[in-house]
C-alpha cells in the first residue's frame, strides 16, 4: 500500500473527515487529565498549537479559559471558527512553526502527536520556538507525542480497525515500518458505501531525554512524564509520551 507523498504531508493528511476517523480525540478526557496534573484556572489564556478542529479548546473554553488555536488546515479552522468559536475561543488560520505572540500566554499545548514532522531535527525543533516564546515566565506546557518505548516492543507492521459510523462501519488500515527513526505509515479508508480515502504520515521517534535536551534549549523545563491520559507511567505497555513542565524564569 503506497501513498503519495510530498515534503508538507500533513497539509494532505489533516484535511476532510480523515481524522475524525485516524485520531481519538478524547477531548474532555484530556481536559481533565490536565486538571489533574497541573493548575488550570478560569482566566487563563491557552496557546493550542496544531488545534484541530478545536475539540480541546472548546473545552479549555468551557472551562473558562481564553484560548487561541492555530492550524494550518482551512478545513479544520473553518469548522472551528462556525461550530466552536466564542468570546474567549479564537481560531487562527497559519503556520504553528512561526505564529508568534511573545509572552502573552500561561499555557502552551501541542497536542496528539503534532510535532516531528521532518526527517531534520533542526526543522522540527523550530516548532518549539512559539511553543516557548509565547509563554509568560512561569507558564506550563501540555506537550503529548508518540512513545517510541511502546512501538519497540508492541510494533505491528499492519492495523486493521472498525470504527462504528451509524449502522455501519467504516474500516482503517495502517501499514507502517520504522525507518531513518521515523514511524512511517500508509492509511486506508474504507467507507460503508466504499469510498476510498488514502494517506501517508511520518513521526520522528524522539526519547525523553533527547526530548528533554530541545526543551531547555528553549529554557523549558519537563517535570512530569506519563503514558497516557489515564496518568499511566511512561513505559513500554503505554502508547504514549506526554510532558508536563514549566518555562524557567
């Protein structure tokens, strides 16, 4: 199963209904997962970068958090903006890696998997760059990604899933294969009327301590390490790695 592929593939791959079908969002859950391990209040402004369709700001929202999502899908931003957006909810359409708005924010989030993109670790490190600088000192980042413990040892070149889609079902099939330390993988969809749908994603596999190295470089410090939302330990039965800390002063 081959796909086209291109050097912005995540342009292709966030766009239409894919992701609703590839991503378990797990919005609410994540909200209060991030409750529990750090200090959200109602005031607070929130940087979500990668939002999405904007799933966990509109609950960072509902929370009473000010939050800004940035994404560089139109799709994503324009469902936003029309199903979610409010007075304290705003959606921008833009470049994650150089939208810039220097210390005006207590949390920065980038979430389900949005960094790593490139096979250069100098191009994803950029990414960190607003990720920082638009932190107030003292403010704390949400920062989940995948474990590459947990690929080590529970890989599986070929995934098949069926996502319940009203009375029927719609079938993902994900072949992937580790290579230059990247997770690569080809999807396809299989809707109930048999539409196709076709993509390719590639992650760069970091460890924590490689991770926690590019974060002080960008004076933020980890803190806490989990494996899941479920506050999990951060090992090889757990898919994820999730990093909580806070920017020096």
């Amino acid at each position: 199963m081959e796909t086209n592929k291109n050097e912005k593939w995540w342009i292709d791959f966030f766009k239409g209904d894919f992701t609703e079908v590839v991503l378990n969002q797990q919005a609410a859950e994540t909200l209060r997962f991030m409750q529990q391990i750090g200090h959200l209040h109602q005031g607070m402004k929130a940087f979500d970068q990668c939002c999405g369709k904007g799933y966990l700001a509109h609950e960072l929202d509902l929370a009473g958090l000010t939050v800004t999502g940035i994404d560089i899908s139109e799709p994503y931003i324009e469902y936003a903006r029309r199903q979610l957006a409010s007075p304290r909810a705003e959606f921008v359409l833009g470049d994650a890696e150089t939208f810039i708005r220097t210390g005006q924010y207590d949390i920065s989030i980038n979430w389900n998997t949005c960094f790593g993109y490139y096979e250069d670790d100098g191009q994803n490190e950029r990414m960190l760059v607003p990720f920082s600088n638009n932190l107030k000192q003292d403010g704390q980042f949400f920062f989940s990604t995948m474990n590459p413990l947990f690929i080590n040892k529970h890989f599986q070149r070929f995934i098949v899933k069926q996502v319940p889609s009203g009375d029927s079902t719609i079938i993902t099939i994900r072949e992937s294969r580790i290579e230059d330390g990247m997770m690569k993988s080809d999807w396809l969809i299989v809707y109930p009327d048999g539409h196709r749908e076709t993509a390719y994603g590639q992650t760069k596999l970091y460890s924590v301590e490689q991770f926690q190295t590019m974060f002080l470089r960008h004076g933020l410090q980890v803190e806490k390490v989990y494996g899941d939302i479920a506050l999990s330990p951060y090992d090889e039965d757990h898919p994820s790695m999730i990093l909580y800390g806070h920017k020096l002063q």
